[in-house]
C-alpha cells in the first residue's frame, strides 16, 4: 500500500554549504520554504565528512521553523553517498525531513537509498519517514524520468540540475541557468519532460539554480518560464533570490479571492443540475474549476493564503 506524501512548500530551495556553520545559521533564519544542506557540489573532499556533523548539530540545535530541512549527498557514484545518508541520519533523526540525492541516473539509484532508509527507521524506531527528493541532471537521468518518478511514494520531488545538465548534453553555457544566443528557451523540453512525468507520479518538480545571483531580473524570468510549465519552486543559490521565487510561485491574492467565489459560484450552480454558468461574460464549467484548484487554490491553502 502507498504512503501518503506529505505536502511540503517548496516556493525557494536555498541551498547551503553544510561546511559554513555561519552561513547554516542565516539560511534557518531565513524565509525560505526549504534549505537543503550541502554535502556535494558546494563542499570541498577534504571537508565533506566532517561536514557531516555541522549538519547534524545545526539540524538538532536551530530553529528552523516551518522550514522543510534537507541534506543534499553526494552521489551514488562516490565513496562519501552511503555514509551521508547514514551519519546524517542516526544524529539527527526526526529533525530530518527529506534527503536530496543527485546525479540520478535510474531508479535503481533512487531504490537503493529507499531500501537503506527502511533498515533505518525501523532500526532507529523512527515516528515519521524520512522523505527523498532527487535531481536531473545527467542525460541518462532525463531519459529514465518517468521510471524514477514513479519508483517509490517516497520520493517527493525531482529538480531540474541544468547545470550538470549542460555538461551532459554538451551544452554551451557561459552561467549555470542561462543560455545566450539560442533562439527560445534552451530548457523548455527538458522542464516539459520532468515537469509531465512528476505531475503523472503524483510529485513535486522544482526547477534548479541560476548562477548570475546580481541579475535579479534574469533569475525572475527563469522562474516564470518554469513556473507557467508547472514546476512549484526554485533554487536560490544566493539569499537575495528567496524572496522572488517566493513571489513568482504564490498566488496573488486577488486571484485567490477570484478563485474560490468562482468556486462557490459553481458548486451551487451545480447543486441546481447546471453544468456551465456565466460569471462576468466568461464561461466556467467543470474544467475550469478543475485548472483553479490545481493552479491557485491549492497553493493558496498549502501557503496559507
């Protein structure tokens, strides 16, 4: 039987280097929905174990509020994942709620740490289960999304890593979320493809970083390309981005008070055996609920809106 997944905010992702204890501090200060703790990319090899026990400690003694509390491993393909998974999760336990695991490749790699957090919350006696969020970000990964997606209800959520991405695809790229000289958006089908097989698995998808943090503007209209294809958050690889993932993946408030009198309006005319009504001269019917609930109505509950 399928365990129900938890609906988490995932507006803004900030990412945090797990081997900066001051910088750990401000991200659980911060307003971000989410703050994953970096073991990977952002941690030199000499300090990726005892980085281990800085994420620990942080996870045990701050105040991270409603924040959703995350720690991105290394991959599967490294000597550092297994332990990751291990030393983060014996010391901090239920003040963990989601691992991130990278350079996914299949769901064999997805498989394997769902089978070790299992051993581990049983062995521990853990009260909630530890949740798996996973990025794409190599060609093969992209290629398997739809068997990923789905492999297990413990995964919550996939992120676009356009970055790795590019270095895959052998896309030339001057900053990590940008792309000059290409004629469109550089990343539409690949935010289309993990986008429909995440909505398909019933998962959140989040579209990753955008290097140039002093290019605000940019960042914002990466956010709104991935936002109009569905994607629910983010990456802020910077704090100064939080606040305009947050305002770009929340709905406005006039749209939230449109939407549920358009929603009223509608169930009682379908209490009258109406299948469309006329609101303002436009025509609302079952399909047009079905887009409001699913674009404004239940971010504004998650959100609090």
């Amino acid at each position: 039987m399928n365990t129900p997944r938890p609906r988490r905010a995932r507006r803004s992702q900030l990412s945090t280097p797990g081997s900066s204890e001051k910088m750990i501090q401000k991200a659980a200060g911060s307003n971000a929905d989410h703050v994953f703790l970096d073991l990977e990319d952002a941690v030199a090899p000499n300090q990726k174990v005892p980085s281990r026990k800085k994420i620990v400690e942080a996870l045990n003694t701050l105040d991270w509020g409603k924040k959703v509390r995350c720690v991105r491993i290394n991959d599967l393909t490294t000597q550092w994942a297994y332990e990751d998974i291990i030393e983060v999760v014996e010391g901090a336990r239920e003040n963990l709620d989601t691992i991130m695991m990278t350079k996914v490749q299949t769901a064999a790699d997805i498989l394997f740490a769902d089978k070790l957090l299992s051993m581990m919350e049983k062995k521990l006696g853990l009260k909630k289960r530890i949740g798996l969020e996973a990025l794409i970000e190599e060609v093969e990964g992209m290629q398997n999304v739809d068997e990923i997606a789905r492999c297990t209800d413990r995964l919550e959520c996939l992120i676009f890593g356009m970055g790795d991405f590019s270095a895959s695809m052998g896309v030339d790229v001057k900053s990590v979320g940008k792309a000059d000289g290409y004629p469109g958006d550089i990343w539409h089908y690949a935010r289309f493809k993990l986008v429909m097989a995440c909505r398909a698995a019933g998962i959140d998808p989040v579209d990753g970083p955008y290097a140039d943090f002093r290019n605000p503007e940019g960042y914002r209209e990466e956010a709104k390309r991935a936002m109009i294809l569905g994607c629910v958050g983010k990456w802020a690889i910077h704090p100064s981005q939080i606040d305009i993932a947050l305002d770009v993946y929340s709905p406005k408030q006039e749209d939230v008070v449109r939407a549920r009198a358009l929603e009223k309006a509608y169930a009682e005319a379908e209490a009258q055996g109406l299948g469309a009504i006329n609101i303002d001269g436009v025509m609302v019917d079952v399909a047009s609920i079905r887009i409001l609930r699913n674009t404004v109505l239940k971010k504004a509950d998650l959100y609090g809106m």
